[in-house]
C-alpha cells in the first residue's frame, strides 16, 4: 500500500476509510457517521461537555478518481484505545462493519507500537533460532485429519529428515480422537528430535492451538512445556487480540492462520484490504509469522495482492519488528525456486500436497526442497 501521508497529534491515531457514496453530501454524512459511531455512539448534542474529547474528527474527505468513492481521513483520541488490541479493533473498524459500502484504507502506522505489541521475535528471531541468515525457509504442514498421533510423527520425522525447516500442524488438527492434543505433540515433538540426528539441523515445530478462547493459554502452555518450538493459531477463530496475549509472553514464535477471515479481506467495498488486515494488523497485533493463500493456487488472490502483502509484513514501522509472510496454496516442488526470485528471501514457503505426491517419499522430497531454497 503506498504511503498516504497520514499525520495526527500525540493524543490520536488517525485512519482512513474508504466510503460508496452517491455525491459529496451523501459521503460526509457517512464520514460523520463513522465519527460519532465508532467513538461515542451518541447525538454528539448529548454528549455531555467534559468528554466530547472522546468524539472523533473528521480531518478531511477527497473524491478518488472512481465518483462513487471517497476517502476519509479520521483522528481517533488514543483514550477511546488504552493498550487495549480489542478495543482497538473495536474502534478501528467495530459497528461500521455491520455498515455497507465501507471499509478500512489506511493506519497510521507508527502509532501501532504505543498500542499493540508487535511480534516478540519477528524475521530477526525466527532466523536466529533455525540458524538459517541467508535464504528463504521451508514449512509444510502435518496431515490430514483422521491419523494417528503415531501416524503422524511419522511424517514429522521424515520431514525432519531431509532437512525442512518448518513443521506446522495443519490448522484442521485439533483435538479428535484420531489424534489428540496432548498425545500428537508430545509424539511429534520426540520424532522430529530423531529427524534431526539424521539431517544435522535445526527443524522447528509449531502445534496447532487453536481452540475456544478461554483454553488458547492452557495449549499454548502445555505446547511449550512439552518442547514445542512455536504454535499455530487460526486468529480469527480464536479472535485477533489472541496474538497480543501470545507474543507478550515471549517465548515461543506465533504463527497466524487465516481461516475464516476471508469475508474480511474479499470484498472490494467492505471490510480491510488484505495487505492492511495480515501484513499490518496481524503484525503489529503479535503475529511472528502470517500465512496468506498465494496467487495461481486453489484461491483467488492476485499476485499483486500476495506482493502487498509480503510488503507490509516487512516494511520499516517504528518499533515494530518485521514478520515472515508465509504464502501457501499455488506453490509446489517445481516452482519454489520462481516463488522464492518473486518474494525474495525474507519469505517462508509452504508446501503440503506437492510433498506429499513426491514418488521417493517425504524425506526425499523435504530434502529436495530444501535444496532447491539453498540454491536460489
């Protein structure tokens, strides 16, 4: 996303919303609407005098090029947010989702680090810890549902084996009785330790920890006590503020899945540009690591957009550190090595049914992946 040029005070964040509207009187009086609704919520004539502070301003309103749409630039006072990452998402965008024709066009970006945490290792620390300084790192991801935890270490060693990177669960395991939480991490956990011995490097493992919002903490604990090395959290299921509450504790990285954010990020009128809602919300929000569906896969996101996207992970904001953009989907054995010349090496690459398919098994093709990553 280019550069808006957004400034404001101290005392506010200022954001841009993108608005459908027939004529210049329609469109101010939905900027106006945005104002009050997502500030007082109230006839600004009855709010009473000592905190009509709270209510936010419209500072300006330009037509684009396309007549129906405008742009509009609002200050929030920072006292509506606190240090709060729900509240925050409550005022950025909370009852006008519920609202037509708008959506979210731009952040003030250096204000995010004074309200949310950012990631606690971000691209720096990921690569400290895999040891990994000068290239883009592999990732696939343990499946499907309906195996065993034995079953599916199984697979984690052989992936360990050849040398991949990155093991994530995949985002449908949970905790069926196929293969429970506790008893598929500790079995995974264990065998990509001997996958290890056999490829001479560092393979992380992230567990997925998706679950109900008040038994995230519980998983992600037991995760780490057990020698998980990251986790894996579906953040709109879960809530986005779940990555606040992940990446303060500062102990393992966090990896973001975007299932079932697509009705955010789809539609063109409404809603947050994807760029915006993964690569700067779920950034600054704690996320160390943001998985997106790539361009030429099974979704339908341009290449364009994936670019906007690995952009905004990594682009310079104060105080926040940088994030991997993981694309997944489009990307198979054979065209990782275009991928990676596209996205450069700051880029986690996921592959899963293209491993899979490899005909000399798992080990062979993590290891021809891997090689493939060295040699770009």
């Amino acid at each position: 996303m280019a550069s808006s040029g957004i400034r404001s005070d101290s005392d506010t964040i200022q954001v841009q919303y993108r608005i459908q509207a027939d004529n210049v009187p329609d469109a101010e009086r939905i900027a106006r609407d945005i104002c009050i609704e997502q500030s007082v919520e109230m006839p600004p004539d009855v709010v009473p005098s000592h905190v009509k502070s709270s209510i936010a301003n419209l500072q300006a309103l330009k037509q684009e090029d396309d007549a129906q749409y405008w742009i509009a630039t609002v200050d929030y006072p920072l006292l509506l947010i606190g240090r709060d990452p729900a509240q925050f998402l409550n005022v950025l965008f909370g009852n006008i989702s519920l609202k037509p024709g708008i959506s979210i066009w731009d952040i003030e970006k250096e204000k995010l680090a004074g309200i949310l945490p950012g990631p606690a290792f971000g691209i720096e620390g990921i690569r400290k810890i895999t040891g990994v300084t000068d290239r883009a790192l592999s990732c696939t991801a343990l499946k499907p549902v309906g195996l065993s935890p034995s079953e599916l270490a199984s697979r984690a060693e052989k992936f360990a084996a050849g040398g991949i990177d990155l093991i994530k669960d995949d985002h449908g395991l949970a905790d069926q009785k196929s293969a429970p939480f506790t008893d598929r991490v500790k079995a995974c956990v264990q065998s990509i330790e001997k996958g290890m011995q056999l490829s001479g490097k560092k393979t992380l493992y992230f567990p997925n920890i998706t679950t109900s919002p008040h038994r995230v903490m519980d998983r992600y604990h037991e995760a780490l006590d057990i020698g998980a090395d990251g986790v894996l959290v579906s953040a709109q299921l879960c809530g986005p503020a779940i990555l606040s509450e992940l990446s303060r504790r500062a102990e393992i990285p966090v990896m973001a899945h975007p299932s079932f954010s697509g009705t955010i990020v789809l539609h063109g009128s409404q809603g947050i540009p994807a760029q915006l809602y993964y690569g700067t919300l779920w950034r600054a929000l704690g996320a160390d690591c943001v998985i997106y569906p790539n361009a030429k896969g099974r979704f339908s996101f341009t290449l364009s957009k994936c670019r906007q996207i690995n952009e905004a992970c990594r682009e310079d904001v104060a105080d926040i550190k940088t994030c991997f953009p993981v694309p997944g989907g489009g990307i198979d054995r054979n065209s990782v090595t275009n991928w990676n010349r596209e996205y450069g090496n700051d880029t986690i690459f996921l592959i899963g049914g293209s491993l899979y398919q490899h005909p000399d098994g798992l080990q062979k093709a993590a290891a021809e992946f891997q090689q493939k990553l060295e040699e770009s």
